[in-house]
C-alpha cells in the first residue's frame, strides 16, 4: 500500500512538471520573437490562431519586438537597385550587425517611401511605376489598384485629368483602419482645375476601389517625388510654388495647412523634402550645405533647425563614396559607445549606404554600412528615390486583395460568373454600377475568364478613326450602309488579335488597340541616335506573367549590294516597362515588306533574302516571348514560284505562309504542324480567276481562318469573303459601291477583351 501511494505521488509529481505554462507567459514570450517565427506558432492550435492574430497581441508584439529600435538601434531594410532576378532578397540590417535575408524581391526596383507604420511600408516600383503596401516581416504585399498609371492621369478620363499625383498611407485610430490616399493636381499655377483626393481604405470585408475623400483639397501643385508623411493622425503633402504643408486627418478626411520653415538664402523652395524624424516632422533641403528642421510644437507650428550639414567640407574619401542622388535623413540613433547622451543623424544614400553624423552637423561622417559581395546584386545610384527605409518586425497584416476577396465572398463570386458571359463593352458599362463591381471586373483572373469565354469565331470590324480608336462593327453595315472609313491609298496595317489587343501601324505612328472596347493608345517610339532605314513593330505575349510585349526591329545601316546590315532590337513589357529596353539583335535581317505574326508564345518574321548570309529556302525568324530568345527556322521553298508576294499569319492554331502568284493570280497557303522538324506543305490552293474580277492576288490579304468552319477570309480593300478550301468556293458577305472619291476600306479581326493597353483603366 505504502509503494502504491508513492507511486500516485509521484505521478502527481510528473503530472506538475508536465503542466503547460500560464497562457499570458506564453503571450509575453512569443511578443519578443521576430514576426515570421511568432507567425508560425499560429498554425499550432485554432485558439492559438485566434490569440496570435488578435489585435492585443498584434500592437504587443509590435512593442516587445521593436524594443532595442526604440532604444536607439533601428532596423532597416533594402534590396538591390538594378533589375531583380530569381536570387534577389529585401535584406535587413542592424548597427552592429551583418544584413539578414528578409523576403524575396519580386518587384521592379522598389522604393520604400515611407517610415513604418505598425511594421507597413508604401512602396513604389520605380521601373513599373505601381504603389504596394507591404509588411517585410512576414512577405505580404498588396498591390494598389490603378496606380501603375492612374486613370485620371490619362486624356481619355473624363476631364479635368491631371499632371501629377501623390500617395501616402495613413491610419485610423477610431475605426482600426489603414488607408491609402493619394492627391491629383495640375503642374500649371493658374490652373482652374481643382485638385482631388482618392482613399483606398486596406482590409475591408467586400472588394474595394479608390473613392473620393470626404471633403475636396484646397487649391495645391504635388509631386510625386514628395510622398506623404503620416503623424499625429495626420497625412503631411508638401505643396509646390506656394510653400505650404497640406495635411489630411485621417479620422475625418478634412484638409487643413501648416507653414514651412524659413527658407534659407539661396536655398530653391522646390529642393525640400519631407520625412518623419525623432517623433517629429521634418522638412530638409537637397544639395549643401543640407539644412535639417523638426517640427518639435506641432500645436504651436515652431519649427527648430536641427542641424546644417556641408557636404563639400566632408574629407576623401567620405565625400566621393557618399555621392548620391538621393540623400535623406532616416532617425536618430545612438552613439558609438551606445550612450543616448550621444545622438547622432543617420542619412541613407541611393547606393544603399548609411552614414552617421554629429547633431551639429561637423565633423567627418562616420559610415556605418555598405552593401558587400555576399549580398546578390549591384547597388547603382537610383533614379532619385529611396533605396532603403526604416523597418519594424510586425504582424501587422496588409488586408486582402480583390481577388481574395472575390473567391471568399458568396455573392461576389456569382457575379464573377454571370458578369464574365457578357461582352466587353456591357461589362465596361457594369463597372460603374459599384466600387466592388468595379474592382472585381479589373483584375487579372477576371479579364482571363471573360476572355476563355469569349474565345469564340473572330468578330470583323472596320478601322474608321484609327486615333481615337473609333471601329464599327460589320454588322451595321450588312443593310447596305455606306462606310465612309479610310481610303486605301492611307490604311491602318492591324495584326491579329493577340490576347485581346491588336497592334496597328498607319502613316502617323504605331498604335495599340482594343477594338471591342473602342481604346486606343500610341506606341511611344524607340529613342535611338542614328538615322533608322526602316523598322518592323510586333506584339506577342508571355503566358507566364500574363503580359503583352511590343518587340521593335529597326535597320541602322542597310547595304543591298554587300548584303551588310546593322539591325537593332528593343522590347517593351506592357504593364511593367516604363520605357523600352535595348535586345540582342537577331542573327538574321528581316523583311519589312512582310508583317509579323504572333502565334502560341513566338512572333515570327520573314528573313529579308537580300541581306545577310545567303539561303537556298526561305526562312523565318522566331522570338520565344517567354525565354526572350531568337531562332531561325527553315520555311516554304518558294523554288517552283516566279515573282509575287509573301505573307505569314497565323492559321487553324498554327503558323501559316501564303504566297500571292500574281501571274497565275493564285494564292498558295502552306502549313506545318511542327516547325522545328521544318517540314511544310501546301494546305490549299485559292484560284482567284474562278471568281468576281475584284478578288485580285494584288490586292487580297488573308485575314484569319474561321474556327468553326475552317473557312478562310478574305480582304481586298472593297470585298470581304469566306474562301472554303473543303469545297472551293467563296462567298462575298460584304462589298461596297464605287462612291466619287471612295478609295476603300480598312478592316480588322478582334477578340472580345476587356485587356486595355499599358493597362489604362478609365470607366
């Protein structure tokens, strides 16, 4: 009995050892560990979710974590400045420390324009120009719905449109809300247009968009080189030309105005800048000597001169290695012994440099970081925006996007399903039905839907005004409607649909389109220094980012006789390139007489036979869009053919080539199922004699092939037929009259799309 009840106790002994610690000290501990460890004790148990992703325990960790920040070492976070790849990272870094992996880089040259807050970052790309909201602790980043280029910088918007337009994140302490705000203003002083505010308010149940503020903004001129600064419950815009500081509380979305402080003599009021420093708003100057203020009474707008920096006075090599374009002061940190009585400014460098110097401004800067070999990737000067920014370790979520909000809402996702069935220009017209319905209809796996659903035989529609993107449908003009469009001596050359869009070229420049929704935008041409002998504009697209690429090919130097040449390749991504990018040439000449056709991921050319190395068959030249690369690939052989004409599109899924025999006026259309293997065949022959004398090999173009039939269209100028190579016949189903003064028309296959060029989304 006695050994029985030592054995009961101890188990009773074991039993204590084993029991769980007191669920407030498990609070306190997980408080102190880094954000991404802390988050993946939430997959441990339902309870603990629900505790870890509390607001308590949000704002507690946000302390316990960020506490050797608060005394006097921050943390700060960057990444490479040049192109990212598949090994770039945000790093972290800590004085007395070496920089930390944080998360991967995805985004195109991201600068972090603002102080964090409760761990949230704004970010701009500097090459796509988009704005995300982004948490480095945990990886999450949310994209801002149309700010790569704003609807409302665009002529097509409605007028008034603007010029310029800044953002700046914000937060609400009544209602717990984080809100994107942005200005639109006018660069011109006397502008009658007011400016405008938008709010985008993060972590909504039901999709959300930009809508206007409560109360309209005074008259002001922003920039965007200026984001706003977040303090005191207030967004802080520095204003243009009248030297004011335009606030924004948050709470209520009113507008009120604070003073700058005095310019010094000689300084240009459109060098200053703003940021957050020491608790306090701070206002400093570009160039030097660079002049420091703190805005330490904010209810009494005192402002006090921190500090005056002169660069010039800086000794070698301290100047040379800290030249920058951009240069500003990111907190006040400890000095080298540690001791807070000894505080020192710390300034980053668009290099990814920081530095320290004394309160009063002297003395030689001490640098304190520099990014070294270990770190992928190089740290160019950037284009005049932050390359690196302050960072705090938060859980801090950044809300869901549309998308997520969509699939996790009942009522949305059926409208998502019933809204996709209809055509472009009804569901353009929907948009304004909501802000949600708005939201849902511009993202990606929307515009994809509509777009599988759509897919269907191609639509014809007739060019009327090719700057406007004015198009008109064949259907209104099978009564007998006289067509009054473009005459033939002037036509718009548009390609095949490719993923929505069609690339046109006409006498004025080059253009894209989406015909369905009536929108064009011009190609902005290649900047290039010599003289250019021709050139040859296509479009494609690259499944894998889901994106439409502009690919140029111009001749800088072009000799028939010694077949010498000197050809150049820029591309263009859509939605995420600014501006074109130099290529690789390609290792062969191609024919500008013959335009380029997009067929499942590569645009294919014709070889020019009469430059470059010498060829017994034709070939074509191919660019894999996603790989960005060129091949060469043998053709049709034209041997058995006298003198006529090529053309290369795509045809019943595939690549085709027709040659247009003007002596026998027949047309032979060739095809191959596998163009590597080179192996091509005649699919038909048309014999243009067998029908009306309007449909000349001279003039008529193949258009595209019907997917349902398999019938071929034909376009002269003046007719439109379906050619059967099953049956050989041709059918008219439409031509017009021989009006005085009527030369023709100019015609063009499109696609049911909602995809707009450069991804301008105006409603």
């Amino acid at each position: 009995m006695a050994a029985h009840e030592q054995e009961n106790q101890q188990g009773d002994d074991a039993s204590a050892q084993r029991s769980p610690l007191p669920h407030k000290v498990v609070t306190e501990i997980l408080a102190y560990l880094p954000a991404k460890s802390a988050g993946r004790f939430r997959c441990v148990s339902r309870s603990w979710q629900a505790t870890l992703s509390s607001a308590r325990f949000l704002e507690l960790h946000l302390r316990r974590a960020n506490y050797q920040a608060a005394a006097g070492r921050p943390k700060l976070f960057f990444s490479p400045t040049d192109e990212p790849s598949d090994d770039y990272f945000f790093y972290a870094w800590q004085p007395g420390g070496a920089a930390t992996k944080l998360m991967r880089n995805g985004l195109l040259l991201p600068a972090p324009l603002t102080k964090p807050l409760h761990g949230l970052v704004l970010l701009r790309c500097v090459r796509s120009g988009g704005y995300y909201v982004c948490n480095p602790s945990t990886g999450a980043v949310l994209p801002l719905p149309d700010s790569r280029v704003p609807s409302k910088k665009t002529s097509r918007y409605p007028l008034p449109y603007y010029m310029d337009v800044v953002y700046g994140l914000g937060y609400c302490s009544a209602t717990h809300r984080y809100k994107a705000v942005r200005i639109f203003s006018k660069e011109e002083v006397n502008s009658v247009d007011a400016p405008c505010c938008d709010v985008f308010v993060l972590g909504g149940d039901t999709p959300a968009y930009w809508r206007p503020a409560t109360s309209k903004p005074p008259m002001c001129v922003v920039t965007e080189a200026n984001p706003a600064v977040f303090l005191n419950g207030h967004l802080h815009f520095l204003c243009r030309y009248d030297g004011g500081i335009l606030t924004f509380n948050v709470r209520d979305e009113t507008f009120g105005s604070l003073p700058l402080p005095p310019c010094p003599l000689g300084k240009d009021p459109l060098s200053l800048r703003t940021t957050e420093l020491d608790g306090c708003l701070c206002v400093f100057s570009g160039g030097d000597p660079c002049h420091v203020w703190l805005l330490r009474d904010y209810e009494a707008q005192g402002w006090e001169q921190l500090c005056c920096i002169d660069r010039a006075a800086w000794p070698e090599p301290q100047r040379s290695q800290l030249q920058s374009r951009w240069i500003a002061p990111l907190c006040l940190s400890n000095g080298a012994n540690g001791s807070s009585s000894e505080k020192k400014i710390m300034f980053g460098t668009g290099t990814c440099k920081v530095f320290a110097v004394d309160l009063n401004g002297g003395g030689v800067p001490e640098i304190l970081f520099q990014p070294d070999e270990a770190i992928a990737g190089s740290f160019h000067d950037t284009y005049g925006y932050p390359a690196l920014g302050l960072f705090e370790e938060s859980l801090v979520p950044v809300g869901r996007d549309i998308e997520e909000m969509v699939s996790s809402s009942p009522v949305m996702e059926a409208w998502f399903h019933v809204l996709k069935w209809l055509p472009a220009r009804s569901v353009s017209r929907l948009s304004l039905v909501s802000r949600a319905w708005r939201a849902m209809i511009t993202t990606n796996s929307f515009i994809r839907s509509h777009a599988a659903v759509h897919a269907t035989r191609p639509r014809i529609k007739f060019v009327l005004d090719p700057l406007v993107g004015s198009f008109s449908d064949l259907d209104e003009h099978m009564n007998g409607t006289f067509l009054y469009g473009l005459p033939l001596d002037n036509p718009v050359q548009c390609s095949q649909p490719c993923h929505g869009l069609n690339l046109g070229r006409w006498s004025f420049g080059d253009y894209l389109y989406n015909p369905t929704l009536g929108v064009s935008e011009r190609i902005q041409q290649v900047k290039r220094d010599a003289v250019l002998l021709g050139s040859s504009i296509a479009l494609g697209y690259d499944s894998e980012v889901e994106d439409h690429v502009i690919v140029s090919l111009a001749y800088e130097e072009k000799n028939m006789a010694t077949r010498e040449y000197k050809l150049r390749c820029d591309t263009r991504w859509l939605r995420t390139d600014d501006d074109w990018c130099p290529h690789d040439p390609p290792p062969r000449p191609v024919a500008l007489d013959v335009p380029p056709a997009y067929v499942n991921g590569k645009i294919y050319w014709v070889v020019e036979p009469m430059l470059g190395p010498e060829s017994a068959v034709c070939e074509l030249l191919a660019f894999d869009v996603i790989n960005e690369e060129f091949k060469v690939m043998h053709g049709p052989s034209w041997s058995s053919h006298g003198g006529g004409r090529t053309s290369i599109l795509e045809l019943y899924g595939a690549i085709s080539m027709a040659w247009f025999d003007e002596e026998k006026n027949v047309i032979d259309v060739w095809r191959t199922k596998d163009i590597m293997d080179g192996a091509w065949c005649v699919g038909c022959r048309i014999e243009l004699d067998k029908f009306s004398p309007q449909y000349s090999s001279r003039e008529v173009m193949l258009m595209c092939a019907d997917t349902i039939d398999g019938r071929i269209l034909l376009n002269t100028g003046r007719s439109l037929g379906y050619y059967d190579p099953k049956t050989a016949a041709l059918e008219t189903i439409y031509t017009v009259g021989k009006p005085q003064g009527y030369r023709g028309f100019s015609a063009t296959t499109v696609q049911d799309s909602l995809v707009r060029p450069f991804m301008k989304w105006w409603w």
